[in-house]
C-alpha cells in the first residue's frame, strides 16, 4: 500500500495527537509531548527579567531572549512574567522590583570570509535543431562566509543571590555566492537565525515545554488471512484520511480476531501512546519486539520514545507534588508565624496593661501619699486643690507654688500686692494671700 504523511488533528478520544501524511514516506502519527525544563531550579522563577548581554550582538541577543520567554507557554498558559525596569543584574536591585530570577551573561559573534572559485558549462553554439555542439567551460569568483555566535547565559535567583542556571550555547551558519549567483541572505539575518534558535535552547531549559514527536504506523499485513489483511488496509486507509480512532477501533478488531500480529499489536501501541496511555503504549511496543519486530527501527524508537514520555512525566509529576507541598509548608510557616505574632502581639499588650495598671496604682499611691500630708498641713481643700493642680482664693504663695510651679512671671503693683502670670492665667496676691484668680 502507497505510503502517506497525514495533517491534521485527531479529535475525540485522540486529542493527544495528530497524523500528518506526506508522500512516499511512512505514515507518522505526532504525539503531543510535554517535557519538564532541563534545569528544573530554574523553571521556579516565574518573574523574571531580562538584563543586557554583554559583548558583541549582545542587545540583539537581550531582545532575541526578552520575545522567547514572553511567548514560552506550557499547556496553553503562560509560563514567565517579564518585568522591565531592572536597573543593574544584580539580586538588590531583583528584589526591589520582586523579581524572582535575572537572566544575564554575554555574547560573541566572529566571521570567517574566504574566496573560491566555482566551474561553470554553457553551451557555445547549438545546430539547426537547437542541440548544443560546442560547450564552453569557465570558472567564476565566489565568496564563502561563515558567521559564528556564542552566548554565556546565566540565571540568578534573586531570593538568595544564587546561580541556578549557566551554560554555553553556540551556533554557525555559512553563506556562499558566485559573481554570477547574487548572495540570498545577509548577515543581520544569519545572526538573527541563530540568536532565535539559541534562546529557544535556553527556553527549554529554563521552563517545562510541549512538543511533538512523531510515531511511524507499520503498514505491512503479512501473516494476516485475507479478510483480516483487508480489514487492517482500511484500519490504514481510515488513519490516511484523518480518522485514527476508527483507524483504531479496526486494528483492536483485527488483534480480537487474530491476536499476536506482530504490526497489529504495534500500531496499537501508537494509539494507547497517542491518548496518553504510556506504560499501555509500552507493553503493546515489547511485545510487539517477542513477535519479530527486535531489529525493526521504528520499533526501538518507540521504545525509546515512550520511555521518554514515560520519564518526562513523571518527572512533572513530581516536580508539582514539590512544588505543591512547598506552598503547603510556606502556607504553614506563614500561618505559623502569624500565629506567633499575634500571641507576642497579645502577650505585649497584656505586658503594656500591667505596666500601666501598676504605674496607675503608683501614680494613686503617691497622689494620695501627698494628699494625705498636705492635707495635714492645710487641710482637705487646699490640699486637694494642690493635688488637682488648681489655684484657689486663700491660698499663700507657697500653696500656688506647690500647685503650679513657679510663675512665668511676677508683677508687683504694690508692697503688698502682686500678681502672678501663669500663661493666660492671672493669680492676684494682696497681703501674701490669692485674691483673685482670672483664667
């Protein structure tokens, strides 16, 4: 049967993947696959900033990054907030901005230009039947350049000022051109090739990603009795026309009848693979190597390819148990110490309402120490006016003292008459005693 790349998303049950067909090679279902970051510390930090690249290309380079990561999804959710406004790559200046991660470091481009020449055949001279009787040969000038970068990107947390991510990237493209073929790139444009494919290097190691990998179908019904091989030719023909569960549903139909086809039971390794089914698409593959297929390729690299899967996942879903029981903690911590500063919050409170209970009761005891003994000196009004710090008429100028204090101010009007500015307050003597008192 003529073998086709199918395109197309695969609805219903097989979400998970979609078959494209192109001609004359194998038919391939893609997976969609979601793989955690090759540095999962780094994956952590959700704000994050972008700072310059030093060195050569290292503006372009800074840009090239800052459009990766505002774009990096995983699961159709963004996965990075970029702050801007950094003002040096350092974990100060991080923390004020409450950005979690800077992400900094340098580049370099170099270039390597060389000339050649390259042969050339055209035709001289043609007959009567315009067929060449005279090839002309020459040689034309031509130029190879070969454009190099390299980035030294590095991840700082910001938290505790530490390194949770550096590495080295490179790339290099190569342009040739004659004198007679114009040059079909530039060198702003090979820069900007590599500087993309490299911070796409960088997204996927500094966040979890989708992808897509592809799973070639066997087509071969060898070993099947002819109902059935017609039967598993449709079961292809259904995955070439874009409906692999019913591609499915004919294969299942197939191994019920026959059980142990070799590439039966391996496509159905593909459709368990397909719906998320990894450890079901792994033992369809293994058995599928007793059957016969061992040394098949397509077979080893579904192996390798669901072990993978297989990994990947489990390594996500460890990552979030991580990550959901270090919110837990922090939520623990945080409630704990909450906890704890409300009971020194209420315990110093309880502290604050002794002290001024007893300073009240001191403050009470003294009063009433005083009023006692000035009220054996001068009786109880006086000695409660003293207390009250009140001026009152009969008073001597010792008594105002002791209630008052000494005067802003005397004035004497006569020998025997005074008076005493207190403020606003007018105390008036006359023979040594308080006359008068205008407030």
């Amino acid at each position: 049967m003529k073998s086709k790349r199918l395109f197309g998303g695969i609805k219903g049950l097989f979400l998970a993947a979609v078959v494209l067909a192109a001609a004359c090679t194998p038919t391939q279902v893609a997976i969609n696959a979601r793989f955690p970051a090759n540095y999962p510390a780094a994956a952590e930090l959700r704000r994050i900033a972008v700072a310059k690249f030093e060195g050569r290309g290292g503006r372009s380079f800074s840009g090239a990054m800052r459009a990766e990561l505002a774009g990096a999804t995983f699961d159709g959710q963004r996965h990075f907030t970029l702050i801007d406004g950094l003002e040096s790559p350092t974990a100060q200046a991080a923390r004020r901005l409450n950005v979690q991660g800077v992400l900094s470091g340098t580049s370099s481009i170099d270039s390597r230009q060389q000339g050649f020449r390259e042969g050339r055949r055209e035709c001289a001279a043609r007959n009567r039947d315009n067929e060449c009787v005279n090839w002309r040969e020459y040689e034309v000038s031509c130029t190879s350049l070969t454009l190099s970068v390299a980035v030294n990107p590095s991840l700082l947390a910001a938290s505790n000022s530490s390194i949770v991510y550096s590495t080295q990237k490179s790339a290099s493209r190569t342009s040739r051109w004659c004198s007679d073929r114009p040059r079909n790139t530039t060198d702003d444009a090979m820069i900007a090739e590599m500087f993309n494919a490299i911070a796409a290097d960088i997204r996927r190691d500094i966040a979890p990603y989708n992808s897509v990998l592809n799973a070639t179908i066997k087509e071969s019904n060898d070993g099947l009795s002819r109902e059935l091989a017609a039967q598993f030719d449709q079961a292809v023909e259904a995955a070439t026309a874009s409906n692999v569960s019913g591609a499915c549903d004919l294969w299942r139909a197939v191994d019920a009848a026959q059980p142990d086809h070799v590439w039966t039971v391996y496509n159905l390794g593909i459709c368990a693979e397909a719906t998320g089914d990894y450890p079901g698409a792994l033992a369809r593959y293994q058995r599928a190597r007793e059957l016969g297929g061992a040394t098949d390729r397509a077979v080893s690299a579904s192996v390798a390819r669901v072990n993978r899967l297989m990994g990947a996942e489990q390594q996500l879903v460890a990552e979030e148990q991580t990550r959901r029981e270090a919110a837990e903690a922090e939520a623990r911590r945080a409630a704990e110490a909450a906890e704890a500063e409300a009971r020194r919050a209420a315990e110093a409170a309880e502290a604050e309402a002794r002290r001024a209970a007893e300073a009240a009761r001191v403050t009470e005891t003294a009063r009433n120490a005083r009023r006692s003994e000035l009220t054996a000196r001068y009786g109880a009004t006086i000695a409660n006016a003293i207390v009250a710090g009140q001026v009152i008429q009969g008073m001597t100028a010792q008594q105002v003292i002791e209630a008052r204090g000494q005067p802003a101010r005397r004035e004497e009007i006569t020998p025997t008459d005074q008076i005493w500015h207190y403020g606003a307050e007018r105390v008036m003597f006359s023979n040594g005693r308080v006359t008068f008192v205008r407030r």
